[in-house]
C-alpha cells in the first residue's frame, strides 16, 4: 500500500517540486484562497495536507502577514507530536489558551525557555527568534560564521549568532535580497518554507517504507518500519511513538539518530543496519525508553543527554556516554567503554550484560554491577562514587584516584588499586586492595586483604631504599602464600628466599620482630615469587596488627643484586 502511495507522492514531486518522502498524510490539503499565486504555495499545501499548518476562517492563510510567537510554537509541536506537558513557568499564559499545551510541550522537549517568567505568546517573532527555534529542535550545529557573509550581519544578537549561523551554513536559509534582516519579523510562508526546507522524509503513521529519503527525517508516530534503504540526514523519533516501536532493518543512517520519545520497545535496529550516533534525550520522568540492536547490527555511540529519562540497552553497544541526572540499563548487551561524564549519573548493569570498560568522570556516580564489568577507572573529578557489586555480579578490577569512594556488595571483587584519593572504603568479600603511597585513609572490611606497596618505612633489617624500591607487588594468596613480583626477571639459581614477620598496632611504627620463617620451598616465575610455608604466620594476624614481609638475597638474571626487599601487609 505504501509502495504505491509513495510512487503517487514521488509523481507529485515531479509535477509540483516537493522533492520530500513522506508517507499517508493525515488530512486533505486545505485550498487557501489567498496562496494560489504565492512564491510558498507547494510548503503551504504540503504541510496543510499533513494538519500541521492552518488557517484564518478555514479559506486564507494570509502567507505574507507575520507570525506570532504561539503561533510557531504550534507549528512546531504539531510537527514533532509532543505530548508531554510539564507544569507551566510561565506568568503570561493561562489553562484555556488555545497555545497552552503547545507552548508547556515545547518547554517539555527543552526547546522554549521564556525570559523572566515569560513567553510572551502573542508577540510577533522575529527571524532570528525563529532561526534559532528551528536550530534547536533539528539540532543544527552553532556556527557564527555562518552569518558572515551577510552586510547586516552586526544586527544579529550576540545570542542567536550561532545558531542562526548554522542554519545558514545548513542551506536552510539565504537572506532577504542578500540581506539576513535578523531582527524583522519572520512571516507565515517564509515559517513554512524553512521547516519544508529541513524536512525530507515525513513518517507520521505506523507504516512500512523501502524508499531513500535524501534529507532530514521525522517519525512521529508509532508501529514505523523502515527496511533495506538509506536515510541521508539525520533521523529523528519523537514523543509521538508513545509506548509503540519504530524498526529500522538493514537500513543505512547517513547522519545522527535523535530519540525523544518511545517505551519498553521503542527502537529496534537490526539486520546490516548502520547508523550513526544516537542521542537520546526523553523528559525525565517519561517512560523508560528501549534501544535494542540485533545482530549483525550494532552501535558506534550512544548518548544519554542531561536529565534523561531511563533507557534499556541491548545489543552490541561501542561506547555508551551518560551526561548528568541520568540512568541506563546494560540489559542482554555488550558495551566496550562506558563514559559516566555527568555528575549523579547512574549505570545499571543487568545479569546478561558486559562491560570491557568503565570510566568515572564526575562526582557522586552510581555503579551496579549484577553481570560483568572487566576494568573501572575512577578518575580524580568523580569524587563520590559509589559501586555496588550484586549477588550475581563479577568485577575483575578497579583503579581509582578520587575522594570518597566506596565499594560494596556480595558480588565477586577480585583488585582494587587505590592510586591517589582519601577516605576510599572497600568492602566486598575476599578483594585484594592495593593502596599507593599517594594514597590515604583507606578502610577495608573484615575480609578484604589490605596492602601498602613497599616504600612507605623504608627498609626492614639490612639494606637501602632504593633496594627496598625492587618489589612491585606483593599478594597474600587464598593458600597463605605470598606472591612478590620484582622489578626484573630473578635468577631462580642464586640466593635463596626468607620472610620475616613484624606485628604492631602502628603502620608506620614497627617494635619488635616476632621471628624469622624459612618457607617451606620457593617458586620462580619471570618476575614472580612464590614463597610457600607450612603453616602461614600471616594467618594468625589480628585485625589492626601488620606484617612486614622481607625477601631476601635474591638476584636478577641480568646478575644484579635485587637486595633486601620488602612488602607491608596489614589486617583490616
């Protein structure tokens, strides 16, 4: 049916130069009386047919007279389908007015601010005010260079410079006889010019399309396929999907996804499809949004935008950006990097999701792992964070250097690397804790094993610093052994192998040596020795009591002297 609908739509282009995909409209071209003649007519009658745009006393459109603020906001909102509707900030507008849902729907998509509690909505608007509406709702790059070209160029507020500039740069608009006339009143045709200009493709029912759309494309409705084709421009899904879906199978985006709408199946993505960026950005407390990839298709990058609702993840995911005050759920899906760039942004990572990577760059984030997350980086900014390891959840490492972290859980920790930062606290059952020297005030559970890298008291017994320094790693083992890791390859023919132990209540200040423990036997590996004993001395530690374990006359392969070499072990 839309096959055929849309060979009837693409003769009518030939005859009236629509040069647009578009599929059923939702209403007959209105026949204005006053438009027969008039430079905007095919706009006028396109986006007529489609209900968005009407007119005075049903037969005039008055296409030259110019355009009130209300009026544009209309327009707009029809065009996207905006349905949801936040309280109102304003003091000027009043339930009743027939623009009141219009307006709040565009305070809503975050399009209309107003200026001091106002939108004056039965002003005229004037071209630069509507230039930069248009930019902000399609997303139009800021360019103020854009504008350069044009005499009257100092005329364009500070403000709209940008904005104006990238939809002049964008083609979409060309000035008044060489003139970009910013500040003159826009009218009602040269209003539906402009948005018949950025509008290609206009999907506004639950139908199925194979054509190309060689430009900008609107779906505004639920139940949308589009299969085995290109979009050449950005695609944007609006509110108006509700709680439907919108597929898209082996169809090739040549530009940005924009998803501002949908529910638990919104978008599907699946067969050779290619897209680019998808950004998402839904109110706050609309319903949760789904982003579903299938295989063989996957994402480059989604973008969770600030004060997004929640949005469910599945699929083959690249990278995964959460901007501030929002949520995403890693559901059956596997995301190489996760970027938590916004402060208060909350990743949820289900039982069948993974992630290669995350990466905390902003204060007070939320991690909770019940699948799998290979390496989190906790970097300075992100000050706050908290990561919650769930029953079912495995977190292979964590390398932080911010303030004020914590890690808990009855999930599996296997390292945490504590390089910089204070007050960071660990309690998840059997994690090894590496803390720097940069580090401080770290506080680790009943069960976590706590270690201070060598360094810190300088040397035990005989010997120097810089020996000392030899020791990179040293690890209590589930068996009681130790695990030291030196700088170098060691020689496993020379020296032999010790371990001293020294109890104190004190980190820094050590009293007495308890004794000196012969392992039972040694193993070398490269780098790694394995001292093994009989019956652990370290096991017998009381919680707040240290250790120092003390390697000694081992030598490299190189032939060098490793010395007397220490590591710090301290019970929680």
């Amino acid at each position: 049916m839309l096959r055929r609908l849309t060979a009837l739509l693409l003769t009518a282009a030939m005859i009236f130069g629509f040069g647009r995909i578009t599929d059923s409209p939702k209403a007959r071209a209105v026949t204005f009386s006053d438009t027969v003649d008039s430079w905007a007519k095919t706009p006028i009658d396109r986006w007529s047919s489609y209900g968005v745009i009407s007119g005075y006393s049903g037969t005039e459109f008055r296409p030259n007279a110019s355009i009130t603020r209300a009026e544009l906001f209309k327009i707009i909102a029809s065009t996207m389908n905006y349905s949801y509707t936040p309280s109102n900030p304003f003091t000027d507008i009043y339930a009743g007015d027939w623009y009141y849902s219009y307006i709040l729907q565009l305070v809503g998509a975050g399009v209309v601010k107003g200026d001091a509690g106002k939108v004056r909505p039965n002003d005229y608007i004037t071209r630069q005010e509507a230039f930069a509406i248009f930019a902000r709702v399609f997303r139009i790059s800021a360019d103020e260079n854009g504008i350069a070209g044009f005499p009257d160029t100092d005329d364009c507020a500070y403000w709209a410079r940008g904005e104006v500039g990238g939809l002049v740069r964008s083609g979409y608009v060309n000035g008044q006889d060489g003139f970009l006339r910013p500040t003159r009143n826009i009218t009602r045709a040269e209003t539906v010019k402009i948005l018949d200009s950025i509008i290609y493709g206009y999907i506004a029912s639950g139908e199925s399309t194979d054509t190309d759309i060689n430009g900008v494309t609107v779906i505004n409705s639920p139940g949308a396929e589009l299969h085995d084709m290109h979009v050449n421009g950005d695609l944007f899904i609006t509110q108006g999907v509700g709680d439907g879906e919108v597929t898209l199978d082996n169809v090739i985006v040549n530009g940005d996804i924009y998803i501002s709408g949908g529910g638990e199946h919104s978008v599907l993505i699946r067969g050779k499809s290619r897209v680019g960026t998808v950004y998402v950005r839904t109110p706050r407390n609309w319903r949760p949004v789904r982003i579903s990839f299938a295989e063989p298709a996957e994402a480059n990058t989604i973008a969770i935008e600030n004060d997004c609702g929640a949005v469910y993840i599945d699929g083959i995911v690249n990278r995964l950006l959460l901007a501030q005050d929002t949520t995403a759920y890693v559901n059956n899906a596997t995301v190489k990097t996760v970027d938590l760039n916004g402060i208060g942004a909350t990743l949820n990572i289900n039982s069948n999701g993974v992630v290669n990577q995350v990466r905390a760059n902003a204060e007070r984030v939320r991690v909770n792992v019940g699948g799998t997350v290979e390496h989190m980086l906790i970097d300075r900014s992100a000050v706050g964070t908290n990561v919650d390891a769930l029953r079912s959840g495995i977190i292979t490492e964590i390398t932080t250097w911010a303030n004020d972290c914590n890690v808990s859980g009855l999930g599996v920790l296997r390292f945490v690397e504590v390089e910089e930062g204070r007050n960071t606290r660990v309690t998840v059952n059997r994690a090894i804790v590496e803390v720097s020297l940069d580090a401080g005030g770290v506080k680790t559970g009943d069960a976590v094993k706590d270690w201070i890298p060598p360094g810190e008291t300088g040397v035990v017994g005989s010997g120097d610093l810089e020996n000392a320094l030899n020791v990179k790693k040293v690890l209590l083992l589930d068996d009681g052994s130790l695990q030291v890791e030196f700088s170098k390859e060691v020689d496993k023919t020379k020296g032999q192998n010790a371990a001293n132990y020294t109890l104190s209540g004190d980190a820094i200040q050590y009293t007495s040596t308890k004794a000196a423990i012969q392992p039972s036997h040694a193993e070398v590996n490269g780098k790694l020795v394995k001292l093994m004993f009989s019956n652990s001395p370290l096991r017998q530690l009381k919680s707040g009591e240290t250790a120092i374990v003390t390697v000694v006359n081992v030598t490299a392969k190189d032939g060098s002297p490793l010395g007397v070499t220490s590591g710090i072990y301290r019970k929680p």
